[in-house]
C-alpha cells in the first residue's frame, strides 16, 4: 500500500495540475497544446526577456559603457555581484541579465535606459500593448515580488508571444543561447554559466530564460528546433520544468512536421502577380489534408493587390500579401524603335 501511495505521488508531482503550460509553432503563434495558458500567474524572472528586449530597443550601441551607481545596493536575491563605480558594458550587464538572472543588472540596465525603475517600468508595458500581451503587468524589470507581494504577472499565452518576437532579435537568441562567459571589467573578472539547463541537457535547446520565487515558484521559457520546425514552451508553477520542457518538445517534434503550402513560384496563374515567401506552416497529417488556401484580391495601395490566407478549422494563421509586378517605362529610344518597328510592319 506503501508503494503504491508513493508512486501516486511521484506522478502527481511530475505532471503538477496546477501549474500553466503552452507549446507554441514559433512562426505561426500557433497554441499546439495548451492548459491553464490564460491564467493569469507571477512570472518571476522570465520577466526579463521582455527587459532585454526594452534594452536592445532603446540603445543604438550595446558596447557603450556604464558606471555602477550605488542603486545596486537596492538588489537582492540572484546577483552577479557588481559593485559600485564599477565600468561594464550593456552588452556584459545583458549577459549577466539572462545568464544569471543578476538583479542587479536588470537595475543597472533600467536606470541607464530609462532613467528610473519607473521610466523602464513604462516602457516595459508599451512593448506589451503593441504586441498584443494584453493580460500582462510589468512594476519592475526583475521579477521580484515587492513587500506587498506584488509581482509581475502574465500568463502562458503572452510569454510565448513575447519569447516569438525576442527570438527575432539576433543579439537576443546569441545571448541566450550562450552557455558560459567569460565577462572582463576595471574592477572584476566574471565568468558565468548559463542557469538553463536545457541548453546543456536537450541538443536542440536554442535560448530560453529560467525564474523563481518563492510566491511564483518556478517558471521557465524555452525555445528549441528541430528538422526546420521551431517551438516554444512555457511553464509556470511547474517544480519538474527542465524535464516537461523535455518531454514535450520531444512529443511535438514527433507529432508535427513542416509542411509546404505554397510554392510562391507556381502559386499564382497570373504571371503579372506574385508573393515574396514560399508559405510552410507546421502540421499533422490529418491537419495538411484540411488546410484551406483562400485569394482574395482587393482595391489596395501602391502595387499590392490582394492577399492569401491559410487557414485550419476556421481559423486563420498565414495572411500573405499579393503584389503585381511593376511593368518597367520603356525609354524613348525604346518608343522610337516600336514606332519605327510599327511603321514597316504597316
């Protein structure tokens, strides 16, 4: 009876029902599975992949330098430990962010693009509106909890919307995917090992960003790809992450397969019409026999004419702009030879 009580328990532990979950199609946004990916929850330190990208928004030039003021000693709990007067660049400071999860760096880095906690702190939730994290509030670019509780919340859904847009930053997906560095500055040498252990454990790991507290427990946002596919997982107030973020991409790296929609080279009838990207959108195979391919062509500005929509149960993933070719102006030498061409043909 022992072992049977204790087996349950194991199980119950590994596969926690109350935490939130999302595997997301990078390309599409696409939910492939989800559960309690709405609810609203404490994010603790993936906050800070949307502070990177607050940062690298707003900086013209990650090498520029900056002077560690005595705000430092504001921080607490996951440091790197830079003291004051100390010189680092934007670039160090963002590897100490996402590497470490070094609070005090998110303070550093906050201060010197924003002014304040308070002036990033906005800035932070103007990139959420315009990418549509509509159930998201940042009161700080570090994740910590204040001494009310208060903490930044999100859910599932916007973290990985978030995760989707970061991935598009090259600076972000080299930082993230580094697994040590060695840092250099006036004062110190660093050398930092990434805290995502699914970067040393999993092949395809390519970024992601680990977070804890005592109040959000542990939340994590990871990216992998595989065989041109390319997903995201996000957990929240799940003790057993590393191995469910495991698990799951090896289920939906098996269960999916990029398939190619459209060939933007034989799509079109009209050869005065055209699309710029070949369309691929992630599937089953039951779910490619039941993908619906719609033209719609409209009264448009400058030479774009129209668009094709992809779409799967009713619902629509891939919008693509149809264009028609500009017809080159024949030059007035080119006028005078089809007149004089038209002239002895007469």
């Amino acid at each position: 009876m022992k072992k049977i009580i204790l087996v349950f328990l194991l199980i119950f532990c590994s596969t926690n029902v109350y935490a939130s979950t999302i595997v997301m199609d990078k390309d599409t946004l696409r939910v492939l599975y989800g559960i309690n990916e709405q609810e609203e929850r404490l994010i603790a330190s993936t906050t800070k992949i949307m502070t990177f990208m607050v940062v690298v928004n707003n900086t013209d030039n990650i090498k520029e330098k900056v002077k560690v003021t005595d705000s430092v000693l504001k921080s607490h709990g996951s440091n790197i430990y830079i003291s004051i007067d100390e010189i680092i660049t934007i670039e160090d400071l963002l590897y100490g962010l996402m590497l470490r999860s070094g609070n005090d760096a998110a303070i550093m880095l906050a201060e010197h693009i924003g002014g304040s906690i308070e002036g990033f702190t906005k800035l932070m939730n103007e990139t959420a509106v315009n990418l549509g994290m509509f159930n998201t509030n940042f009161i700080n670019p570090s994740g910590l909890e204040d001494n009310l509780g208060n903490g930044n919340t999100s859910n599932c859904y916007d973290l990985a919307i978030l995760m989707s847009y970061a991935l598009n930053n090259e600076t972000f997906r080299r930082i993230t995917g580094t697994k040590e560095k060695v840092v250099k500055t006036n004062l110190k040498t660093y050398k930092w090992t990434n805290k995502n252990k699914l970067l040393f454990n999993y092949k395809y790991t390519i970024s992601g960003k680990t977070g804890y507290t005592k109040k959000a427990k542990r939340t994590l946002v990871t990216a992998a790809t595989k065989d041109n596919e390319f997903l995201i997982i996000v957990t929240l107030n799940q003790p057993n992450d590393f191995e469910i973020h495991q698990n799951l991409y090896e289920e939906y790296f098996n269960k999916y397969k990029k398939y190619k929609i459209i060939d933007k080279n034989k799509f079109l009838k009209d050869k005065n019409h055209y699309i710029k990207n070949d369309i691929y959108m992630l599937l089953t195979e039951e779910e490619y026999k039941n993908i619906k391919i719609d033209v719609i062509y409209t009264n448009d500005i400058l030479n774009r004419v129209g668009y094709v929509t992809i779409s799967l149960d009713d619902k629509i993933y891939i919008k693509e702009d149809i264009f028609i070719k500009e017809i080159p102006k024949k030059s007035i030498l080119d006028k005078i030879k089809q007149f004089l061409l038209n002239i002895f043909k007469n």
